[in-house]
C-alpha cells in the first residue's frame, strides 16, 4: 500500500543523516522552504541541500526515482533511480535525498517530484534572496 500524499511530511535542510532507533538528525532545517542566499549571491550557487521526506503510512517494498526542477527552462532537472525503499507497517519511513553540493541556476521555486511505484509525491523549495 502506497502512501497516502497527505500523511507524507517534506523537509528542506541543510543536512541529515538517519542515526540509530529510526530517528533523524536535521541540521539547518528551512522552516518555511526557503533556502536564503546573500543578496549578492552569484549564480549559479552551490550549497549543501538535504529533502527529507517522512512517511506515515503505507506498507511495502517500492521502486523510487525523483526529478527537481529549476525555474529556468533549458536547466537540465537533477533526475535519479533511487534503491529500492522499504516501509514497515507501523512504523513511520523515510527518505532522504543530500546533495553536496546542490546548484541552483537562479532565485526562484525548484519543483521536487519523489515517485514511488508510479505514484508521484510533488513537493518544492524556494531559492530566494536574504533581506539586508
């Protein structure tokens, strides 16, 4: 059973890592999704980006990939197989996607598609410019 998009948390950080008794370590967690760079940001930038998506229900064995998608039409999307994702029954699942570093063409929304089984999850971030 797949899981329901609803009960699928998604967090923007700078980094995580799953540590012992299925729990995750977050460190610079994006609370609203938005990723601030300096105003004078030369693009394309590269930082440390981490999603992380938590699951709270469905069971089973799933095939995974994901595309993230920049605002700027002729970037290519970062796009991957993922190895297969194992969810338990009661238990909560996640998945975590780091990139180190991550490079961003310009300011904007990056769409971030995470398909299980044919099942697409779509989430997003934003890139944006930190205020003075």
């Amino acid at each position: 059973m797949l899981p329901t998009d609803s009960l699928v948390r998604f967090i923007v950080c700078e980094t995580a890592r799953q540590d012992k008794d299925n729990k995750v370590t977050l460190l610079g967690v994006f609370p609203d999704d938005k990723v601030l760079l300096p105003v004078n940001a030369q693009l394309p930038a590269a930082f440390s980006l981490a999603l992380v998506y938590f699951f709270l229900d469905g069971v089973g064995p799933f095939n995974g990939s994901f595309e993230i998608k920049s605002p700027v039409a002729n970037w290519p999307p970062y796009q991957a197989q993922m190895p297969t994702v194992v969810k338990v029954a009661d238990k909560p699942g996640t998945v975590m996607l780091s990139f180190m570093p991550f490079v961003a063409p310009a300011f904007g929304r990056y769409e971030v598609k995470l398909i299980l089984n044919g099942q697409d999850y779509l989430r997003g971030f934003e890139v944006a410019p930190a205020a003075d």
